[in-house]
C-alpha cells in the first residue's frame, strides 16, 4: 500500500505537490460517483480513507511545504516570481557590489575574494537546502553562488594575464548545471542550457577562424547545440527533475525553429556561400518539413510542447510568407480575409487530429 515518504526517503517539493493533487482529484472523483450511485463506501472506509489521505497531506505540507488549497498554490506562485526576480537582482547586485568597491583592494585581496566567494556561497546554499524544504530561498542562495563563480571565472584570468577564451564559458555552463540539479533550479538550468548554445557555436566559429565571440553572427551555429539538447530528455531519464525534460525540449525546438526562421529571411547570414535564393528556398523548406515533423512527433509521443511550438513556427512562418508575396499586391481587407480562412483550416486539421487521437484512446 502507498503512503506518504518515510524519514529516511527523500523527494522534491514538486513530487510532494502532485501526490496531493492526486489526493485532491480523487476526492473530487469520489465525491461524483457517490453522487451519481456509481460506487459507495461504507462510513468506515469513508473515515479510514479520509484519514490516511489526511496523514499524508500533513506530512508532505510539513516537510516538503506542499500546499493543501488552491489558495496556497496562488500564494506559491507568488513565491515563485518573486524568487526568480530575486534571483536576478541578487546576481546583477554582486556584480556591480564587486565592480564598484573592486579597485579599492590589493591584488592579493582581489584573488583571495574572487577564490574563496564560490566555495563559501555554496556551502551557504547548501547549508540552507537542508532547512528551506521550499526550495525558494536555497535557489536564491544558488544564484548567488552561480554570480561569484562566473565573476570567478571571468575576472580570475584577467588578474594573471590569461586569456580563458570560450573556456570561461565552459567553465560557468559546467558549474550551472552542478547547482540546477543539485538545488533543482530551472532558472540555474536555462542558464546552463545558454551555456551549452552559446559555447558549442563558439568552437564552431573559431573553426572558421573568426573570434569566438562572433559565434552569434551566424544563426548556423546553434543548429547543432540545439539538436543536442532537445534529444537529451530522450537519452537520459529526467524523471527525477519535474520540468527539466520540458525545459530541455522548449529551449532547443524554439533555438532551431528561431534559427531556421532567421535564416529563411535572411540567408545572407549563412555560412553557406551559395545563391542566397538557394539559400533561403532551402531553410523555408527545412522549417515546412521541421513544422509537420515537430507537430507528428509531439502528437505521437505525447509532448504538447513540442506540438504547440511546432504549430506555432508553422504560424509565424505562414504569416510572415503571406505578409511578403501578397499584402503587397491585394486589399487589406482582401488580405485579412485569406488570413482568417487559413487560420480556420489550421484550427480543423488540428482538431481532426485531436478527434482521431481521442478515438483511438477510447477504444
């Protein structure tokens, strides 16, 4: 029989959440099939449900500081916004703290604050994880312990006469995923994903020879980094980490739809050194052909996000190729009109897939 974590296992506040929800929609449940005389249960099952229902929610909200009411899940959602601006403005606060009283230290001081401020802050976020069982207040700690190892990292090198290179970047994405999965940080996660982009573009650019800094001058760059991480749920279990999966397919679908629709409107910034109408017919038929594969794949394998993202590159991609071949040459009134139809159909192709998908669920 299931019950509610012992002392000695440990879960995520995330996990502890979803179990009361699914206490809160089996009651619900419940409550309707007694109602329509589907099923009834005798007042002593009633009380012994009630109470081990009970006893579980109290442990998860003491323990894990899940919440029990719809109320309490608004109040978290706060909670979480402040956090993540928190976050930011802890990490913007150490930067320009270190900038503005920097040149009043020694060079001795100077290396021995920027060594020993990553060590001491992540003690610190650890030591406040084993009290915060919210997460909220060891994820701002990890922010800050994220800032001092990238002033670390950045400024470090600097004061030797050293040039790090893509290598900082490296350095910073590595040490951010340490935290997100350790602290089960989303934000600390996005920033390692970013890391991830931008220092595999930047090999890929000093390949051809131009400073690694370039790496954003040609979209080409983030195809492959983006490939990587939207596969990485598929090849490593995310289970464990609710949301990272997600977090991992978002950020690179919408890294390579952004790219493919870059390219296929300004092709000029490609590596290739081909006709640029070759060029662009070639990205506008390789976002067409990522469009139906990104919506086929996210419907068959049950990733909404992969399908909405899909569905709207398809949009944006339609919309943009209308704007150029026929507002130019048709009435407003003419042009909205086609929109409003195309928009229609695209609303029925979908719900005929939906409609199918249904069916096949129910027999």
């Amino acid at each position: 029989m299931t019950t509610a974590p012992s002392a000695s296992t440990s879960i995520s506040r995330d996990a502890a959440q979803l179990r009361v929800d699914q206490i809160e929609s089996f009651r619900r449940e419940l409550e309707r099939l007694q109602g329509d005389l589907v099923a009834e249960l005798t007042p002593a099952q009633q009380e012994a449900v009630t109470a081990y229902h009970q006893r579980i929610i109290q442990e998860l909200t003491t323990r894990y500081g899940a919440d029990a009411s719809d109320h309490g899940k608004q109040l978290s959602l706060g909670m979480r916004l402040v956090s993540l601006v928190g976050a930011a403005s802890l990490g913007s606060a150490v930067f320009l703290i270190f900038y503005h009283f920097w040149f009043a230290f020694g060079l001795a001081l100077q290396e021995i604050i920027l060594s020993a401020a990553p060590f001491l802050t992540f003690a610190l976020a650890l030591f406040i994880r084993e009290k915060d069982p919210t997460g909220y207040f060891s994820r701002l700690s990890a922010a800050l312990c994220y800032s001092c190892f990238v002033l670390n990292v950045v400024i470090g090198p600097s004061l030797l006469g050293v040039n790090l290179g893509a290598t900082q970047v490296l350095a910073s994405t590595v040490f951010a995923f340490i935290l997100s999965y350790g602290l089960t940080s989303r934000l600390l996660l996005g920033a390692a994903l970013i890391g991830v982009l931008t220092y595999v573009a930047a090999l890929l650019t000093e390949a051809t020879q131009s400073p690694w800094w370039m790496f954003f001058s040609h979209p080409d760059n983030f195809f492959l980094p983006a490939v990587m991480i939207a596969s990485v749920p598929a090849l490593l279990s995310q289970r464990r980490y609710q949301d990272f999966g997600l977090i991992y397919r978002t950020f690179g679908t919408l890294v390579i739809f952004t790219s493919l629709l870059v390219l296929g409107t300004w092709p000029s910034l490609s590596y290739f050194n081909f006709d640029l109408r070759a060029i662009k017919t070639a990205y506008q038929v390789a976002t067409v052909i990522g469009v139906q594969v990104g919506i086929v794949a996210g419907v068959r394998y049950g990733l909404p996000e992969l399908t909405l993202l899909s569905s709207l590159a398809g949009l944006v991609f339609i919309f943009q190729q209308a704007c150029i071949w026929l507002f130019a040459v048709m009435p407003p009134y003419a042009f909205f009109s086609m929109m409003s139809v195309i928009a229609v159909g695209g609303l029925y192709v979908l719900k005929t897939i939906r409609d199918r998908l249904n069916a096949e669920t129910l027999s």
